[in-house]
C-alpha cells in the first residue's frame, strides 16, 4: 500500500529567470500536487535545469514567485524552503564515510549524536546499503553511490526532493534498476519530487505527469500516456520518440519507427499510406530497422526480417500512431543551447 503524501504542494507562479540579457525562463507556471512525482523533460538548454535551481534556492528569479505548502519560498535561502537536492555529480566528499554523509545535514541541524546514528541506520535499510556505513565513495559502485546521496537528501525529512539528473552517469544495466527503485521509494515515502531528465523513458517510468520545455517555456504538461499518444506540437511528438517525418495532406505526418508497418501487398490500412523504396536495413536486435524513402524525404522503420535495398515497399502508419501537424518548427537536437545547459 502506498504512503499517504506527507510532501507538500508546489506552486510555480509566471515565474522568469534571465542569466544577463538572456532570459532563459519565461513566466512558467506550474503546479505540484503533494506527493505527485514530476519529470521536467527536454534538451540541454530548454530550461529544466534552470527551473530546478530556481526551486531549490539557487538561482533567483528576476519575475514571479514559488509556493510550497502555502508558504512563499521565492526569496527564501535554500536552508528554509524544506526541499532537498540530489545532484548529478552525487556531490560525495571523498574523504567522507557512507555514515557520516547521509547524517551530515542533520549534525548541521544540530541533532545530537545518538539521534543522528538512528535516523542513518534507518536510510541505510531503507536504501539497502546496510553495513556500508564505514566505506567511503572511492569503494563504492555507482548505484551505492547514487543511493548514498539520495540518503543524504532523505535524511533531513524533506517536504520536496530535487532531483537533477541522478541516473546519467550510471551505465544502462544499473539505470534501469535504479529508476524503478527511486519510484517504489517515492510512492512509499508519499513525497512530492521534481525530476529533470532528458531521457524520456526514464521521465515515462518515473513520472505521474511529465513536463516538456521548450525555450523556457511549458510545450506540454501532462501523464506520461497522453503526452505520448497526443503531443500537442511537433516539438513534443519528436522528443517523444516521434522522429520520422513525412510530407502529407499539405502538412507532415509525424510517427514513431516501432509504429509504422511495411504492409503487404494489397493490404488496407486506417492511416497514412506512402509508396517507398528500401535504402538501408541493419538488425537492432530482436529486429530490423530499414532506411525508407518515401515522399523525398527518409523514414525509419522496425520490420521482422531483413529487407534488400533497393526493394520497393508500402509504408503504413496506422491512423492512431500518426501524428499530423501543419508546422513542424526545428527537433528538439537543434535548438541551439543557452548559456547554462538544461
């Protein structure tokens, strides 16, 4: 069963951020359930990270304010705003013990030392890092580290959890692990949490509501179901997987390589239907992925078995896959970066 919330609301009020003449945040808006669980989704440079620091304390916003449980944090040092950050450095200190970093926050807090010594016992059972308390970070695997910084944060009781990118430096096999394990904690836990990533699988698997910046600003908002079945721009629908382009109906057709089918021959399809000719196909494992040309322009496309270049090829997408938009505007790769990334 999961924890009743015990994080609080978070409101993000028109707020903006300018870094000198450029203004990287403007005038978002946003609101956090208590113990919801939020992905800020997009490309270096969108905006996300930004946000984040603007929450947590770091950066101050030149318009706008931030509310959490009905207080007004806007100005409020990092200390006094009941939140709590998880970098993606882990920001460890080496010559520091397992023990002695998750308690850290609380001997700042003045805690005495047997209090301090329970409530680390209790994160290092919680993060299943239990007796690891003496190692340092140098003997440590990166998901013990991760969990080591995520304790740390946990540790001072905090009514929102920051998190900035905490998985990019782990490698893919201990990621995936480590994603479902953060979920399972944050439901149990009942805290509110703000996630930045630029990895939109690890935003699906974590997030009970997704946002996507674009420019500093909000593209969509949304659960991670109805933004992938309906982005409300281009924009969204590429960097939601949708990356294939294709002219149609005075407009582009926009869709996913694990969406469209290689129809056979004289086979109907409810959707968007070119006539194509097969210039690529290599194996991806577990499938192929062929290079189409179709309407001048090219398509990735997943197919069962091996294709000849060169083979002529009905793509189909099917209608609840295909995404229509009159105005694509750039791909979220080609955005060209602010001053300070995310």
């Amino acid at each position: 069963m999961e924890a009743q919330p015990r994080g609080v609301p978070l409101g993000i009020e028109r707020l903006a951020v300018s870094y000198g003449r450029t203004q990287v945040l403007h005038e978002v808006s946003l609101a956090v359930g208590a113990g919801e669980f939020v992905a800020l989704l997009g490309p270096s440079g969108c905006g996300k990270t930004t946000l984040l620091r603007a929450i947590a304390g770091f950066v101050q916003p030149s318009a706008g304010r931030i509310m959490a449980g009905g207080r007004d944090i806007t100005h409020a040092p990092p200390e006094k705003r009941g939140a709590a950050m998880v970098f993606q450095s882990y920001a460890l200190w080496p010559h520091m013990s397992v023990a002695k970093t998750i308690g850290y926050g609380l001997a700042v807090r003045g805690w005495d030392r047997a209090r301090i010594t329970a409530r680390v016992e209790e994160m290092l059972r919680l993060l299943r890092l239990e007796g690891l308390g003496a190692r340092l970070p140098a003997q440590l695997s990166g998901g013990q580290r991760q969990r080591v910084a995520m304790g740390r944060a946990l540790a001072v009781d905090p009514e929102i959890l920051l998190l900035d990118e905490p998985m990019s430096n782990l490698d893919a096999r201990v990621r995936e692990g480590v994603r479902h394990e953060l979920r399972v904690l944050q439901q149990s836990l009942g805290i509110t949490a703000i996630h930045v990533t630029h990895d939109r699988e690890e935003a699906m698997i974590l997030a009970d509501r997704i946002v996507v910046l674009e420019e500093g600003r909000i593209a969509q908002a949304g659960p991670p179901e109805e933004l992938w079945h309906r982005p409300a721009n281009a924009y969204v629908a590429d960097f939601l997987g949708a990356t294939n382009r294709l002219p149609f109906g005075g407009g582009v057709v926009m869709f996913r390589p694990e969406e469209a089918r290689v129809l056979a021959p004289g086979e109907a399809l409810d959707g968007p239907v070119f006539d194509g000719v097969v210039a690529f196909c290599a194996y991806a494992g577990g499938r192929w992925r062929a290079t189409v040309r179709a309407a001048g322009a090219e398509a990735l496309v997943d197919v069962p078995q091996r294709l000849e270049a060169g083979a002529a090829v009905r793509l189909g997408i099917p209608e609840a896959a295909a995404h229509r938009f009159a105005d694509t505007g750039p791909s979220p790769e080609r955005h060209v970066a602010y001053a300070e990334a995310g």
